[in-house]
C-alpha cells in the first residue's frame, strides 16, 4: 500500500521553524490533516486544517460507481446500528448478480478517509483485514470492481455458503484526524446459479 502521512496534524507546526520557507509538499507529509495557508507569500503557514474534528466519516451508497443495470436499495437485513444498501439486478426477476460477471460498487463521504472493506463483519476499523479500497488512498469517493463465481463453483472448492448464495461487504472508514466508524456500511447480494453464457474479456 502506498506510504500515508500521519494522522491528525500535531506536528504541523515544524514546518514554519525552518531555516527556509515551508512547501506543501513538505506540510502535508507532517500530517494527513495539515495544510498550507497563503502559498508562495511571506505569510504561508503550515496549519492544522481542523483540530476541531471529532466525528468519522459519513458513509453513503455512491450510484454512479455502480454497474449499469443494477440499482441500489434500503436493506432492512443488517442490525442496527450497521446500515446499508442490498445490490439488485434490474435485469433477474430475483435479483441476483449472474455468475462470472464484474461487479462494481462504491461509496461516497463527507470528508476525504481511508476505507477498508472485508467479507465478514468486525468489531472496529483496526480489526478489519488491509483489503482496501482504492489502494488505501484518502478520497471523499471509492469505487470497487470484483468478479463474482458462482455458488456451484464455491460449493465445489469447499466453500460453504450461507443463505444459497447470498454474500455482503461491510466497510469502515477513517479520516484524516484518526476518527473511525464505529458502524460498518454494509453491502449485501446474491449471486444466481452458473448459466452457459459465452465468456467475457475486459480490457
């Protein structure tokens, strides 16, 4: 994963107690939260952009990142205080996601934050597995694309499957100054029954 500035911005200050004027480059690697004020003048500071910051991100289901054909809606499965959205095939009478077919979802926030999102549920951020989207960058919008097998296949490798092929991706995100979702986002589909259906080649 690429290297990631610090949390928070503490230790923005350093940078206007040089010998020479402060870059933004050389700011923002102080801190994931710090910024630099009045650029190429006299009077640039590196500061903390928003000490004040005590809330995590805001997660919502992102409709442009989602494949064409497919809509998001309400899920009432997950248990509070987890939300989020059930995937649904427009093009299935039961909704499922076809076998062996790429599938893409994403998230947008109120605020930039790294993201993680894992197949089974967690108790925090930090116990989550480093399966990140986005490579692991700090953005205000993530996107995502798997291909999905379908169940005979998993059933086939010894993969046991729970509700006939139903799955979810629950996520977490933390921003710049070290606030957490205490909640997952949840994203919940099934995938329907291997068909015969030519195969597809992506560029």
């Amino acid at each position: 994963n690429p290297w990631v500035a610090p949390f928070g911005g503490e230790k923005c200050q350093e940078c206007n107690n040089q010998d020479f004027p402060c870059t933004e480059y050389q700011c923002e690697s102080l801190g994931q939260d710090c910024k630099l004020i009045n650029p190429g003048t006299e009077d640039s500071l590196c500061v903390w952009n928003n000490p004040r910051d005590n809330k995590p991100p805001i997660i919502n289901a992102w409709e442009d990142a989602l494949t064409v054909g497919y809509k998001y809606f309400p899920d009432n499965v997950s248990s509070p205080p987890d939300r989020g959205v059930r995937v649904v095939n427009e093009n299935r009478d039961d909704g499922c996601v076809d076998p062996w077919t790429r599938l893409s979802v994403g998230i947008t926030l109120d605020e930039p934050a790294i993201c993680k999102l894992s197949e089974k549920p967690s108790k925090s951020y930090k116990e989550m597995e480093n399966r990140y989207w986005s490579g692991g960058i700090s953005k205000q919008n993530h996107s995502f694309q798997f291909d999905l097998p379908s169940p005979e296949f998993l059933e086939s490798n010894n993969i046991t499957l729970q509700n006939a092929g139903e799955f979810a991706l629950y996520t977490r995100c933390i921003d710049r100054n070290k606030q957490a979702n205490i909640v997952s986002f949840v994203f919940r589909y099934c995938v329907g029954k291997a068909d015969l259906k030519e195969p597809q080649i992506y560029f």
